[in-house]
C-alpha cells in the first residue's frame, strides 16, 4: 500500500498579498485579469513558502484594498435580476437614478461606494477584471 503524502497548504497573511500585489503591478504597471494577477501572486508567494496558496477572487478582494491599485470592471449582461452585493468585493450596491422622458425617477443602474464599481440595469455581471498600478 502506497501513503500519499498529505500537503500542507498554508494561507499567507493579507499584508504579505497586498505587498505582493502592489510589487507586482509595479513592475508590469496593468494586468489584464483576475486570474493572471492570482498567477503572479500565487508564483510570489511561492518563492517564500511552497505550501502558500490562495485564489483569484481573495487576491480581487484584497486588491481592492491596496493603495494606488484602480481595477476595472468589464461587465456582460444578466438576467439574474438587480444585484443586491456588489460582485467585486462584496459590499452593498446603491441604485443610480435618473428620469425617463414623463419625468419619472427609475433606476439606471448600480455602484458600490466601497470599489467603485458600476453596472447598469441589464449589463452588471463581472466579465473581466483589470488590475492597473496609478501613479503617484
């Protein structure tokens, strides 16, 4: 009988990602998705300790909070109805208003005051993610 070895995984510190993210995007200033920016991170941590592991949307939603990252959000449409959480981190939406021609209020769309993000009405489900390093 063959024992596997069991590996350990091991999660890194939110510190340790957001340091890593902004190094990353400083030396290639845009990368283009979710899951190559998770790639390059996952590659750094790597290189500090092998069992370190961690999935794209936890380095979105960390991402979010380093200072100097913009991520723009490319959106497609949806038919699952008005968004209540904001796909990008998590937070509550606020509905945008505005007036249709009979001078009545409706809903354009969305936006979360946390990340910026915003969809309108039809055309809000997360497609594409892109990580860009603004310069100070």
């Amino acid at each position: 009988m063959v024992m596997k070895s069991k590996k350990k995984i091991k999660i890194p510190k939110e510190d340790l990602v957001k340091r890593i993210i902004y190094q990353t995007l400083k030396k290639r200033g845009i990368v283009h998705t979710q899951e190559e920016l998770a790639n390059l991170v996952k590659d750094e941590l790597k290189k500090i300790n092998k069992n370190f592991t961690i999935t794209p949307n936890r380095v979105r939603r960390i991402a979010i909070h380093v200072d100097g990252v913009e991520i723009t959000v490319k959106t497609k449409k949806s038919n699952l109805g008005e968004p209540k959480r904001c796909p990008v981190c998590g937070n509550k939406l606020t509905p945008v208003y505005g007036k249709n021609l009979l001078g009545e209020k409706i809903v354009l769309g969305f936006k979360c005051n946390v990340c910026n993000y915003r969809g309108d009405e039809k055309f809000f489900a997360p497609m594409k993610y892109e990580f860009k390093l603004l310069k100070k």
